[in-house]
C-alpha cells in the first residue's frame, strides 16, 4: 500500500473507524479515530488529513515527531502504551486507547479524583527526569483521566527532549510544563492548591499571547483596560511581528 492510499483511508484499520474528531475541525487538526481489534484491544488512530506536497511532508514530520516521543515515553505508568506506526501511512500513528475521561468532561461532573494534582504535578516532573518536556500540558484536552483516577498524559506533538533544547531554554520549558499543572489545578481543584505553588502561579504565569489570534485578544484587552498589560504587550509586539515577518515574507 502507499501513502496514496491512506489519503483515501484505505487501511483496513482506519476504514472501520469510528470517527471522534469533532465536526468542522480546523483544517491542520488531526482526524482522531477509534477502532476495536477484533481480540477486543481498543486503539486511538491519529491521522492528517494532507498527505500529497508540501502540507503532506509538514504533516508526516509532525506524526512522525509524536511517534518517537511517544515510543520514548510508552513505559511510563502516565502515558499512551502500544504505540505503532506503519511505514505506509507515516502521517498516521495509532496507540491504546485510554479509557476514562478528557479532565474537562470528569471536572464537569464534579467528580475530581482524590489528589489528582498532585499526580500529574508528579507525572510531570517524572517526565522532566526522563529527559522530555510535554510543552503543552496546560492544554485540558491533553490530560485524561484514568478509570482509577489516574491521570494519563496524552498528544505529545508539541514535546520535545530537553538535552536537544538550547541549555538556556530547558529549564523555561520544565517551567512552562509545570505552570500548565497549576492552571489546570488552579481552574478545576483550587481548595487543594498548596499556597506555595499558588503563589508561584500568580507570579509567574503569563497567558500565551505569541499566536495571531491571542495576541490581537490581548490588545484588545489592553485597549479596554487601564493599560496594565503595556509591558506585556510591548515585549512581545516585536517579537510577534519578526515571527510573522519570517513566516510570511522569508
Ligand atoms: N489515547 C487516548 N485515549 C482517550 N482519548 C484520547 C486519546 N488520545 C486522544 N484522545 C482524545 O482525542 C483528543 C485529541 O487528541 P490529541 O492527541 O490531543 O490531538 P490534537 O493534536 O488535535 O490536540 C483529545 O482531546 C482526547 O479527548
Ligand atoms: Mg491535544
């Protein structure tokens, strides 16, 4: 089988998939699919929707990226297990399926597991001792929550080892990844929030502004405020508009 044929889903696996991507998803967001093997194992299938040109190789290198990460993280207690990928449909990865709940639907519940935080703090920082960084912990659809109530890490597109990062950069992404768990903590089990790490919060989280969209949000903020978010803006103005000239122009 080649690539050309997993654009028209022709792998066995991904044709009895039950679609779970939600409809009218942003065109570069994966297709995620559910498929039941017939010995019963459950597995998440995660495919691009691209895979001709110069989209399809952008898209091939990012599930190829989660695929070695995942692969370097599948023995932690914390993460998705039995991950594979086919050689002919690279741009698709699939892994078991983690049973449970993405933490926005269990929180909506009310049922918050005893000292889930303090778990995924945890899972976190064990993370960080095997060399990976997640950088996109505080996102809520990456966390789900385990039956027993564990918590289970999950998309790992966005991490990278911390040994391949600039020396002055590792210890920002251990930060950023540990700021994403207080968020979290912060907006779903905040009376188990120890004062420490809440004051740690208050004083170093700074809301992501460097994409388009959330950056013109925090202008307009800034314009219906009392210009508290000024330094803020100033700083990362420059660094915006040199990113979007290196996009748009190099
Ligand atoms: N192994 C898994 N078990 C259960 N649900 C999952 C699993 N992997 C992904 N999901 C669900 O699929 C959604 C999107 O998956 P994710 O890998 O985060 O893709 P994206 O790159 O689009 O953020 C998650 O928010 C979660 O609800
Ligand atoms: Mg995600």
């Amino acid at each position: 089988m080649s690539e050309s044929d997993c654009a028209t889903l022709g792998s066995l696996e991904l044709q009895s998939c039950r679609e779970e991507s939600a409809p009218g998803q942003k065109w570069y967001k994966p297709i995620i699919c559910i498929n039941t093997k017939t010995n019963g194992e459950k597995r998440l299938f995660k495919t691009y929707r691209y895979r001709q040109g110069p989209l399809g190789q952008y898209f091939r290198l990012l599930a190829s990226h989660e695929y070695r990460m995942l692969t370097r993280v599948s023995g932690l207690a914390f993460t998705p297990q039995g991950v594979e990928r086919d050689a002919t449909c690279s741009s698709t990865i699939s892994y078991r399926y983690v049973d449970g709940a993405p933490i926005k639907e269990q929180f909506r519940k009310g049922d918050i597991p005893d000292r889930f935080f303090f778990r995924l703090y945890q899972a976190v920082s064990e993370l960080h001792e095997k060399g990976i960084a997640h950088l996109d912990v505080g996102n809520s659809g990456n966390i789900v929550v385990s039956p027993e109530g564990n918590p289970v890490l999950i998309d790992f597109g966005s991490s990278m080892l911390l040994k391949r990062l600039p020396v002055i950069t590792r210890a920002w992404a251990r930060k950023r990844d540990l700021l994403g768990v207080l968020k979290l903590w912060r907006r779903y089990d905040d009376e188990t929030m120890p004062d420490i790490l809440r004051q740690y919060y208050e004083r170093y989280y700074r809301k992501n502004i460097y994409t388009p969209k959330r950056f013109f949000k925090a202008c307009k903020r800034y314009w219906l405020s009392d210009g508290e978010e000024m330094s803020e803006l100033g700083a990362v103005a420059g660094i915006f508009f040199m990113l979007w000239f290196l996009i748009t122009i190099v």
